[in-house]
C-alpha cells in the first residue's frame, strides 16, 4: 500500500491547485499515517473493529487517487421531494454542488481556502490520511443570530465513475452566536467496495444548536468511516442522531467537547443490521466546565451474522461540577450467530456531579409476543411490533418533528 499511496499523492499534487504551505502540511500528514497505517486491534479504541483486516478482506489493496469530474447531471430522482430543504451534492468525494436556496444568502459565508487555519497532525491515522489527501476544505459559517428557515440535506453521492476506492472529504461548520443550522446527512451509494473516510468539524459559539442525523440505509459494499468533532461555548446545544444500517462496514465516532456552562449534547443512534454487516458507534463526551449536560442513548437490532458495537465515554473535569451525563445502549439478538459488545466508560474527577452509564442485550421477550399473538396478531407481526417500539424510543428523541417524522418514513418505523 505504501508505494501506491506515495504514487497516488504525487499524481493528486500535480493535478491541484495547492500552495506550498498546504502541500508540506500534506506531505507532513501522509507521512504520520504511512507511519502509524490504518487502525487495528493493536489500538484500544479498534479492538472490536480491525479496520486494516476488513479493508484487507473486503476490498484488497487501496488505490487513492480520483481524477473524478462531474460532466453529466445529477440525476433529480435522488432529492428528497417531502422536505424542504437546501442542499449540498457531493459525488465521489468532490462538492457537485451548493444550493441555499431558501435562505438570506448574505447570513450564510461560505468558502473552500486552504486548511492550514485548523489544520492538526492528529493521533488518528484516519484524520492524517484524510488531511493529506482531500480536496481543499469547504466552511460554512452561519452568521450571529441567523436560524436556518430549513435544514440542510447533503447528498453522498458515490458511482461506477469513480477511479479509486478511496474518498476523503472534510466539511467546517462555524455557528456563530444564537445560530442555528439542522442537517441531514443521506447517503446513496452505488460504487462498490470503497473505503470512505469522513471529517466534519463544529465550532458552536454561544447561544448556538446544532442538529445533525445521519442516514445511512441503503444497502452497499462499501466501508465508511465517520468523524464528528464538536467544540461547544456557553448555552450551546448539539443534538445528533445516527441510522445505521446499510453499509457492509461503519463506524461512527463523535467527539463533542463541552467548553462553556449550560452547553450540551445529545448522541442518539440506531443499528439495525443483518448478513454480515459490522456498525460500529463510539462517542466521547467532554465535560469542561461546570453546569454542563450529556445524554447518550444507543440502541441495536441484530439479525443472522451481523455484529454492532458501542463504546461511550463520558468524561468529567474537575472543574466541572453539577454534571448531569447519561449514557445507555441495549441491543436486541435476533439470531444466536449475532454479536453485541459494549464498553462503556466513566471518567470523572469532580465531586459534584450526576453520572450514569449502563449496558444490557437480550432476545425478544416471547411472553410479550406470546401475549400479542393470544390478541389475535401473528408471530411475524407480534416481532415486528416489538422490535419497531423498541426502537421508537431513540427516534422519538429527535426533536424536530418535521425531520422526525420524515426519518420515521425513511427508515420504516411505525408511529
């Protein structure tokens, strides 16, 4: 892989528009990654997720340069219709297109300059092979005071045109103070067996929320990988929900940082799996200061072979008194091939504080069903009912209600 990569980035290089700065940050990047490589078992936070044994399995060796060029349209069918909204199409992993189109265009700054402004040679090999790869980085800064009238949806996007099996893409979000943004992260593979590494970095200033669901339930062959990080001022509010379901691997992580009192943050996700399928959500929740909040709620279904996995962290400073954190995951075994694992963590290191985290996995409770089926209901439907209220509780979390009932539709849940 290490002369391919080297080859691949000579190529990207040629073929850019990078400066000097931008192309030693790049070079600096790449050669942390080809040092550290992909994450494997060897690493705490990959024991349940060898990431270097899927790719080898499931795709072989990795190809990383993509002269993709968007040249005929997009086809209109994939936008959703119900929903209102803006948005912004990426396929392949370049940005085909930025439509804000129900805004006050002059509150929304939006720019793709260098990364050097927030670049970081990180710990996370992911990040350093995202940074020394990708295209150069849009920002979208919602100005002081400005509520977005609708919510964002972007479009992933990936075909048969594309030439390698790797995509890398960085977005920035700046949400100045009392703003508001909601987006809608959709995916809509078709390519098959790629590698897809995703970076999205917030910065929430005071008085500012956030809302971003993920939907990824279309099945696909590819392996995605996903990285919220989240930096939260005073009053500040993140809300995030994932679905997750379609891709043949993914793994989710957020990072959300509570830096200002009375800010917070909201993680809830959905696994529904089966076949072989391998999801995978690990969360850390930072608690800075004092008077801040957290509320984690995972939830699984598992079906045949497939495996989820959840890995929460809530962690306290000690100068963060009166934290209130939660963190739950429960996961329902629809076979006795499926596998669930958890590791839930405290780390705290201030007295006053209000923190709890626990785990549990089971089948379906067949008195229930036995007590559904004596009203008349079929064995089918009576497992239908129970896995769609079990599941209802993490949706019901959402609190946009236009938004959660579209997911509601999109993924199949019953009121």
């Amino acid at each position: 892989m290490e002369q391919r990569l080297k080859t691949d980035f000579d190529n990207i290089i040629k073929t850019s528009n990078f400066n000097s700065d931008e192309i030693k940050k790049k070079k600096i990047s790449l050669d942390k990654f080809l040092n550290d490589g992909l994450p494997s078992r060897k690493l705490e936070n990959w024991k349940f997720s060898d990431l270097s044994q899927i790719i080898n399995k499931k795709i072989g060796d990795l190809s990383f340069y993509n002269n993709y060029s968007q040249n005929n349209e997009i086809d209109k069918k994939i936008y959703i219709q119900e929903l209102d909204h803006n948005k912004i199409v990426i396929v392949n992993g370049r940005v085909s297109e930025i439509n804000f189109e129900n805004e006050d265009l002059d509150k929304i700054k939006i720019s793709n300059d260098s990364q050097i402004d927030n670049y970081e040679i990180a710990d996370n090999s992911l990040i350093n092979l995202n940074n020394s790869l990708s295209d150069k980085t849009y920002t979208f800064k919602i100005d002081d005071n400005y509520h977005l009238k609708k919510p964002l949806i972007i479009y992933h996007i990936s075909d048969n045109k594309l030439s390698s099996t790797n995509i890398n893409l960085k977005l920035n979000f700046i949400l100045k103070n009392n703003s508001c943004l909601k987006i809608i992260d959709l995916f809509r593979e078709e390519s098959l067996k790629n590698f897809i590494n995703i970076f999205y970095n917030f910065d929430l200033e005071k008085d500012s929320i956030l809302k971003n669901y993920k939907i990824d339930n279309k099945l696909n062959n590819n392996i995605r990988y996903s990285l919220n990080k989240i930096s939260q001022k005073e009053n500040s509010i993140a809300e995030n929900f994932i679905f997750s379901s379609g891709s043949e691997f993914s793994k989710n992580e957020i990072f959300c940082n509570l830096e200002g009192k009375y800010s917070s943050a909201f993680i809830n996700g959905v696994l529904s799996l089966s076949g072989e399928r391998h999801h995978e959500i690990r969360s850390s929740v930072s608690h800075i200061v004092e008077n801040t909040k957290s509320y984690q709620l995972i939830k699984s279904v598992l079906d045949e072979k497939s495996k989820s996995v959840y890995q929460g962290k809530i962690f306290v400073n000690s100068e963060a008194q009166k934290t209130d954190g939660y963190q739950l995951s429960k996961a329902i075994l629809l076979s006795e091939n499926a596998e669930f694992n958890a590791k839930p963590e405290l780390e705290i290191y201030a007295d006053d504080v209000k923190c709890s985290h626990g785990s549990a996995s089971g089948n379906l409770n067949e008195d229930s069903i036995f007590y559904l089926m004596s009203r008349g209901i079929s064995y089918k439907s009576a497992k239908e009912l129970l896995i769609n209220g079990f599941l209802l509780d993490v949706v019901e979390k959402i609190t946009d209600i236009e938004i959660k009932n579209f997911i509601k539709k999109v993924i199949g849940l019953k009121q």
